[in-house]
C-alpha cells in the first residue's frame, strides 16, 4: 500500500503512576531518521523506536514526550547534608560578623548546585507497557495521515500516466508511418539539390531504410510502455515495503526514454508528445518524493 512520508498526532495518556503527553510528527527523508525529546526514559526509549519501524519505514519521525511521575515513592530526593551543614554555618558566622541576622530562603537552597539531587527512578514494566501502548495509538493517527497522503498522491500519478500511455499512443501511430514520410523527405531534398534523376529507386529505397533504422523509436516506446507498467503495478501493490525510491528510479528511466525520442524525432508532433511526456513526469518525480 502507497504510504506518503509527513503526518501528526498528539494525544494524551494517564495512569496510576504516570500521565503523558505524547506527539509524533514525520517529514520527508531518504532513510528512516528517529529524533527524541523530552522526558528522559532511558532504555525504553529502543522500545518505542521499534515500534515505530514496524509501521514506518523511510522518512524523518519526530517525537516529543512529557510524563509527569503520578506516584511518590517513584521519586528519589537526596540532600548533600555537609554541604548544607557548611552554608548554614558560614551564614551563622557573616551573621555575627554583620551583627544582624542573615537569612537563606528555602528556595534559594534548593538552587545551590549539587545541594539537591531529585531523580525519578526507572520505570518499572508496567510503566513501559503503559508507554508502549499510548505511542502505538499515537503513531496509529499518523499512519492513517501518511496512508490518506499515499492514495492522494497514487491518485496523482495514475492520471500523470494516463497522459503518458495517450502520448505514447500516438507517438506509436505516428512513428508507424516514419518510413514513408521519412522517403518522401528524402526525395524533397534530392529535389532541392536538383539530384532527383541520378538516384534510382533502389538507392532510394535503401537510403530510406537506413534513415528509419537511424531514428527507429521502436526500442525506445517498448521500455516507455514496460516503465509504465512497472510504474503502475508498484502503485496497485498491497504489501508495507517502501516503493519511493523505486518509483524515482523508474521516473528517471522514462525521462531518458522520453529524452532519447524527443532526440530522434523526425515529426514535430512527436516532438510534441516527447515534450508533453516530460512534463507529466516531472509531475512525477516531484510525487514520488512524498512517497515512503
């Protein structure tokens, strides 16, 4: 299934112990790149990491999340008593010194560096499932973004090569008949440089089958058609692997192709419909950048 590569979702979670905020946004990127912020929860962390490759395969994810510890005993609070004992003392003795009392407020203890340690201790597996669970859901809301992004931009590049297959079309027509309005130039130019009586018809003949063999499409309208199909059998698959960098692989294989007849071109309509061809896919190429 076609997936597109930017989503977001935020939703909220609470528990016993633990209420969360999570929110999960994608972007465009060639490989899969994974960026964290917020809360620090440790090797749970992998975790949600790897659920998000089970659904995600190529793109830039970008998550933040803030938990707020719901349950006392799962805080640690430590206070550096000989360090408090000295700042105490110190104040006690610019006091006396001052002859007036010195006071430190409570607040102002707390931000001496290295006086107080506050940590939440690990979470326990509870705690993990719990996060597990509610980044699942989360990520749900941005895959459904990402699949709605995918059948938008299939839909896209299936009239994008509707247009190609009804360009090629009557470039095939057209070149079918290249052999004899490839002759008739042929004898116009010999007209034109007043040898029309010294050429026989076989020299004729062999002149013009070595001009069509020169600018033969044929080879060049199969891998078109063949392209095309490829093209359009990745956009109709139903499994999850990524097909983004495969489609502009083939996107690039059908501009060469439409380079080349445009090249070889002997009929401004064909030149019309090589022209009109690379339009639609560089309409293309620009879609399939969105596509996992």
């Amino acid at each position: 299934m076609i997936q597109g590569m930017t989503g977001f979702s935020e939703r909220s979670f609470a528990s016993k112990s633990l209420r969360v905020k999570i929110s999960i946004k994608t972007l465009n990127h060639r490989f899969f790149d994974w960026s964290y912020k917020g809360s620090p929860i440790g090797a749970a962390e992998s975790r949600l990491r790897s659920i998000c490759q089970e659904r995600i395969r190529r793109g830039r994810v970008e998550v933040f999340l803030e938990m707020v510890s719901l349950n006392p005993a799962r805080w640690s609070f430590t206070i550096n008593e000989g360090l408090l004992e000295k700042i105490l003392s110190t104040m006690d003795r610019i006091s006396r010194k001052a002859g007036r009392r010195l006071d430190i407020s409570l607040d102002s203890i707390f931000r001496v560096p290295q006086l107080v340690e506050l940590s939440r201790k690990g979470l326990d597996a509870d705690e993990v499932a719990f996060l597990e669970s509610g980044f699942a859901k989360t990520l749900e809301g941005v895959v459904r973004l990402r699949r709605k992004e995918g059948r938008d931009t299939a839909r896209r590049i299936r009239e994008h090569i509707q247009s190609i297959r009804r360009a090629t079309a009557g470039i095939e027509r057209r070149f079918a008949r290249q052999p004899s309005v490839l002759r008739d130039k042929l004898k116009k130019r010999l007209r034109d440089l007043d040898q029309g009586g010294a050429m026989s018809e076989e020299r004729l003949a062999e002149e013009a089958s070595y001009l069509t063999q020169r600018y033969d499409l044929a080879e060049e309208i199969v891998r078109l058609k063949t392209h095309l199909d490829s093209l359009q059998k990745l956009l109709s698959a139903r499994g999850h692997d990524p097909s983004g960098k495969q489609m502009d692989f083939l996107a690039q294989e059908l501009f060469r192709e439409a380079n080349t007849l445009n090249s070889k071109s002997q009929d401004i309509r064909i030149t019309k419909d090589s022209l009109a061809i690379k339009n639609e896919l560089e309409s293309i190429r620009q879609h399939v950048q969105n596509i996992e």
